[in-house]
C-alpha cells in the first residue's frame, strides 16, 4: 500500500508569463517512452512480480522503493507542465474565441482534453503506453533494463533544457538529472553485486556531467545526488546493503535518508473559467465552502 504526502519533491519557482509550447515539450518527461510514466510503471510491476524477494530481498527493496519515488516525479512533472500553462487564456465569452492561442499552441490536446493541465501522454499528443514496461522475470535482465531506461530518460531530459530557458521547466529537470543518476548508479551497484561488473563505470550517459547544470549544480553540491530516500516508515531498509560505499563521484559516501526530502508546496491552480473549469461559479464555490465547514 501507498501513504500520500501532498508536497512537491522540490519547490518550484514561480512562473512570469505562460509557456504553452514549453509545456508541451516538457510532456514527453511525462508521457514519453523514457518518460517518469515509464520509470514508474516498470519499477511497480517488476516489484509487484518479483520473485524469492524472500530470499533477494534487498533487490527488491531497492526497485520498489525506487518506484515510490517515481510517483512523486510524476507529480512534479506535471505540476510542471500546469504551471507553464497558468494564464495562457483569458476569461472571455465564447463568441470571442478565449481559446484561440490554443489552434497555435505544440499541443492543441492541453487546451481541448485537459484545461489546460497535464496529459498521460508524450510532446507529440500520444498517450503513454503499456507497451513500455519491460518485467521479464529475469533479475539481471531487468535491472539491465532499468539502468538503460535512466540512461534513456537523462538524455531525453537533456535534450529538454536546451529546448527551453523557461526556469520553471529547468528547476524540475535540473533536480529530475540529479535524481535519475541516483537510479542508474542504484541499479549499476545491484548488478554489480550479482555479476561483478562494475557498472557505474559506465555513466554519466551521455557523457556529460550534471554540473554543466546549474539547477542541478546545486543539487549535487546539497548531497542530492549521493542520498537514497527510503519512502516508507518502517519497510525496504534492506535496499541500504546496496546503496553504501564510496559515490562514483568521488566526493563521498552514498548515505540512506529515512523519509522523502523536505520538498515544497503543491501549486494551486487557479480557476479556467473560459475552459468550464471547474465549472461553479464564484457563488456556488462560496457555497460550498459553507457547507463543508458545517454553517
């Protein structure tokens, strides 16, 4: 089972002025093939298939509690992806097309199927796919899987930021750098405990370190990038028989947080009335609230 904690990973900055088209690139970290959907739904099922976790049971910890955090960075990516569309349209009659900006938007389909929010799809309007998850049964095969699929989605990540300067879009990808590196040095330090190669050797991939970043710079200078986060009260502690030692890096040890970090507050999204969303009026809000506080 799941607890909910209902807070952001990290804070985000607050957005100047909408950015439909940036919103609509940002999708693909969602609903993509390399995609936090992706990452999230491979973890979960090869957690929820996993076979002699009695017997392997650190591997098992280390995938599943890698999946809980995956639900979070879904949450942030399309926490990310509202807030570029905040104020995108303006409330106007329908006779005077409040919505015409969408027509010209990348994504028409965030102007048409969501209110301007969040899709379970990629930057090319598909939604997201089954298809992606990988859960062969085959303890190394799997993990190889998931290394290549971190691998896979920081390049994807990469290949985002330099499409965008907005810094809404590069403070949630700056962070999501540093964290999939976390996964994919966790998963290389699994394999090589099972085969002996030492996996880690090979990243970062691409080539490129996450402190050309500065909004993972910094991340990387709070330790972020050697800190396991155990999201669970009491369960997976067995995962830290993995992830110990030396960092990759170079610049200390990899340690084991009890908790989820401190994050930051969940945006409130403003009412899209042009959009019928969420469709009462000032009044009947007002109402509501007086009901639900029993006067």
């Amino acid at each position: 089972m799941y607890l909910r904690i209902d807070r952001l990973q990290i804070e985000l900055p607050m957005p100047k002025d909408p950015d439909p088209n940036a919103a609509a690139a940002v999708q693909e970290l969602l609903g993509g093939r390399f995609g936090e959907m992706s990452t999230l739904m491979n973890y979960t099922y090869q957690s929820f298939n996993f076979r002699a976790h009695d017997k392997l049971k650190p591997f098992r910890d280390l995938i599943a509690n890698i999946a809980t955090e995956e639900l979070g960075h879904i949450e942030l990516v399309a926490a990310t992806v509202n807030s570029l569309l905040v104020g995108a349209t303006q409330p106007a009659d329908p006779e005077e097309a409040p919505l015409a900006i969408g027509k010209d938007s990348r994504s028409t389909a965030h102007f048409i199927a969501t209110a301007q929010t969040a899709l379970v799809g990629d930057s090319m309007g598909s939604f997201w796919s089954g298809s992606y998850v990988f859960n062969s049964g085959n303890l190394v095969l799997d993990l190889l899987h998931n290394f290549f699929l971190e691998c896979g989605a920081r390049l994807h990540k990469i290949r985002v930021y330099e499409m965008t300067k907005n810094p809404v879009a590069r403070e949630m990808i700056g962070y999501l750098l540093v964290r999939g590196s976390v996964h994919a040095t966790a998963y290389g330090k699994a394999l090589e405990v099972i085969t002996g190669v030492n996996m880690t050797k090979l990243l970062p991939i691409p080539n490129i370190p996450n402190s050309k970043f500065p909004e993972a710079r910094k991340y990387e200078e709070a330790g972020v990038h050697r800190t396991l986060y155990r999201f669970s009260p009491d369960d997976y502690r067995d995962l830290a028989q993995i992830w110990r030692g030396p960092a990759p890096t170079g610049d200390g040890d990899l340690v084991v947080v009890d908790g989820p970090p401190a994050g930051g507050p969940v945006p409130v999204l403003p009412e899209v009335p042009e959009e019928f969303a969420p469709g009462l009026t000032a009044e009947e809000i007002a109402e509501l609230a007086r009901k639900l506080a029993g006067s």
